[in-house]
C-alpha cells in the first residue's frame, strides 16, 4: 500500500473514533455539513466540483478524499481526484492514480477532465534527432 493510501486509512481511523469524542467536544456546524455532503459520493462531487470553480483546489481535494473514504469504489470521485493532484503539482501521483483507473467504462468527457491538467503540462517528444 502506498504511503497516500496508508494516511487516508489513518485518518479514516482517526475519523471513526470521533465519535467516542463527541460526548466532550462540539462538533462545528461547518463539519457536521461536511460530513453529509460527502457520505454519498453524488452530493460529495457536487461540493468538490463547486470548490474547484470557486478555485478552492486544496478543499476540493479534501473533499474527494473523504467521499474516497467513504466509498472507496467511487470512480468518478477518484477519477476528479487524479485530476486535482495534477493540478496540486503531484503529476507522478495523479498518473499513478489514472493508471489505476484506465479500463474503466468513463465518459469521454470525464476523462478528458481529470487528464487535460497533466497533458496540459507535457512537454512534446523532440523529433529530427
């Protein structure tokens, strides 16, 4: 297992304990919104996509990283995850993930979404050498 998943796995457990705190801690509102938002992957993409046009990346990250969580066979969720690491400036961790998700049955579109930010900065092979 690669270390990203090993701390998403930590901080799912870390997330499951939670509520044996709730009894000494109160919960924000912010994040009880937020927990509802992603525990079904539609309305969890709904929220990342609206973060990422409000130019929100890092959220929207957080975002698709808790639906991952709770749905950890949610593809169009992991496929806008690839998207964003690309965008995040991990283009070997976005291409990691893609690999993982080629074969899928994707639409055309939505992939074009999540691998446009990592073709977008490739440099062109040289050719004539």
């Amino acid at each position: 297992m690669n270390d990203r998943w090993t701390l998403a796995a930590l901080t799912g457990v870390g997330l499951s304990l939670a509520p044996m705190q709730a009894a000494t801690a109160q919960v924000p509102p912010a994040t009880e919104a937020l927990v509802r938002a992603t525990a079904q992957p539609a309305t969890g993409l709904a929220l990342a996509r609206r973060q990422i046009a409000a130019g929100d990346l890092t959220l929207a990250m957080a975002t698709l990283e808790r639906v991952i969580l709770a749905q950890p066979e949610a593809g169009e969720a992991r496929l806008l995850h690839a998207g964003l690491l690309c965008r995040l400036d991990d283009r070997q961790g976005s291409l990691v993930e893609l690999d993982v998700l080629r074969g899928r049955d994707f639409p055309p579109a939505l992939w074009r979404e999540a691998t446009e930010p990592c073709e977008a900065d490739r440099v062109p092979p040289r050719t004539g050498e």
